[in-house]
C-alpha cells in the first residue's frame, strides 16, 4: 500500500497547535517548507505559544537536532494522516466506558501522582469541549444564573477535579425545572449537585458556559438537572473513597482488570479491530521501500554482506 497517495483530510487545528507549541519554530519551518507557508492559517492555527518549546530547549541535546529535523520532516509530511479529525471521533459503537467488569475502571492516572494544581487545570480545560457532560455543586446563586464549582467530567473519559476548584457558570436561560427523586419541583440551593452539558469553554481565561437543556445530544438530556449523589460515576466515587492507595493496587482490586477478554474490549473502545493494530488508516498496509529508514537499510545491507561472506567462506 502506498502511502504517497493520501487522501485529503481535515486537520484538527488543538491537535496541530499543541504539537507546535511543543516542538517549537523548527517544526513551523519544517511545516511551512513542506505545505506552504498559509497552511496553517488555512486550518485555522493562529495562536501559537511556543514557551513549552522554550522550557524544553535547555535540556535538548545538540548532539540529537539531526533526528529531531527528521522528526519535524515526518510530522510535516503526514500531517494529513496525524492530525485527521477522524482520528478523534467517537466510536458509535464501543461499548460505554462504565461498563463494569469488562476492563478495569481507575480515576485518571494523574490521580496518583503529585502534580501542579494549575497544570492540571489547565490541561482539563484544554481537553473540555463542548456536548462534555460536568458534574458540580452550586457555590452562588444569583438572577443571571447558577456559579458552580466542577467536580467531575462525566461520560467515557471520566475524571475527577474536586480538588483544583474549577468554576463554571450555568445562566439563567439554560436552566431547567429542579426535580427530586420523587418528582416534586423545588428550588435550587446552595450546594446541590447539578448535572450540566458544557456549551463553551475557553481555556486562557478558565471559563466554562455550560447548559441544562440538551442542546448538544439527547442521549445524555435525561442526567441533566439537579443530581444526586449515588449517580456519580465509579471513577469519581473511587478517587474520594480511595485517596492514598497506590495504582497497581487499585488496579488489582477491579473485577475488570482479571476479565481474560480486558484487552480485547479496550482495543473494541479505541476503534482498533483484530486484524488492525492501528486507527491511522495508511498504517494498515505495508511501507513502500522508498520510505524504509535510510539508516535500517545500510544496516540489513552489511548484514546480508557479512553473511554471504560468511556463506563463502564455510
């Protein structure tokens, strides 16, 4: 199968710009030498903020700018393949990712280890997008709308953010009837639990505009709403139940992670068949020689050559 031939694709410009925000200036050159210098504009990449790139520089060997040049040509070239929107959509079909027993449900691996609050905030706001559903706790209330403090992402990538103390705001116009569990209407207070689908979130400011009403999807409109606390996902329940226990013994405590099919059910979530170890759709084939590593080949070569020797000699 030849990978020369790719197909047209939609990039998506998050994916494009937290590669280049990563790899700095060089792969903006290297991007620009190989699809033109408006590419980037087309796809809508325009704030680019390379003071990651800065922070890593220092500890960037010299000795490697060879390979990463390389790395940067690679990026380039198969941009198309990389960066395909495709490659981040949902599965229709996957089985939902709280099915219990299938595979082992954890809190988010962040969960474990000791890292900056701000930088996990900043991640989960990158990583927000709209139709997401949060769950929160009321903080204010006022005749503009509800302010929230979010406790968790709900839905496949279930997390929890309880304590980064990241607010959102629900406005008045998207709210919806409060209900108890016995379908009787009240008002709601201070620190009730409410579910919400996100509407908006822009990251550099840390806002989140979020919703009641479904606008997004209806497979979710029936959560939406005052919530109640035995509704919490699993993921959530087990980060505030199990703080202080190590990941490898979490992990073995899961019905799922000692289900013998665990690995063929998380390959089914990802999109990834049995036959095919990948989702980039040009990978499923073989490489075309021309593209083999210039480096691989001269060491088969003088391998193949000592063994011919070899051959002749015996």
């Amino acid at each position: 199968m030849n990978m020369e031939m790719e197909p047209p694709s939609n990039l998506d410009s998050d994916l494009v710009t937290r590669s280049l925000n990563f790899h700095g200036q060089l792969l903006q050159k290297a991007w620009e030498a190989e699809r033109g210098e408006g590419d980037l504009q087309k796809h809508n990449v325009n704030n680019l903020d390379f003071g990651i790139y800065s922070q890593r520089q220092k500890h960037l060997s010299f000795q490697d700018r060879g390979k990463r040049l390389k790395l940067h040509q690679f990026i380039s070239k198969r941009a198309n393949v990389l960066f395909d929107t495709s490659l981040i959509e949902k599965d229709k079909a996957s089985p939902p990712a709280s099915e219990p027993g299938h595979y082992a449900l954890l809190p988010a691996f962040e969960t474990f280890l000791n890292l900056d609050k701000t930088s996990r905030t900043q991640h989960f706001l990158q990583c927000l997008r709209p139709k997401d559903v949060i769950i929160s706790s009321i903080t204010h209330k006022a005749n503009s709308g509800l302010s929230l403090k979010v406790l968790c992402l709900d839905g496949e990538c279930a997390r929890s953010v309880s304590d980064l103390n990241i607010k959102a705001f629900c406005p008045t116009s998207n709210l919806i009837s409060a209900v108890d569990k016995k379908n009787i209407p009240r008002t709601f207070m201070l620190n009730d639990l409410v579910c919400c689908e996100v509407l908006e979130v822009i990251p550099d400011s840390e806002k989140i505009i979020c919703g009641m009403k479904g606008v997004h999807a209806s497979d979710h409109k029936a959560r939406l709403g005052l919530f109640h606390s035995d509704e919490f996902p699993e993921v959530y329940k087990l980060s505030q139940e199990s703080k202080n226990e190590p990941y490898e013994e979490m992990l073995e405590k899961t019905v799922g992670f000692h289900n013998p099919s665990n690995v063929t059910c998380l390959a089914s979530v990802m999109g990834l068949g049995n036959l095919h170890h990948t989702n980039i759709v040009s990978l499923k084939g073989r490489f075309p020689e021309a593209e083999y590593a210039s480096e691989l080949r001269s060491v088969q070569a003088a391998k193949w050559a000592f063994r011919s020797v070899a051959d002749g000699i015996e």
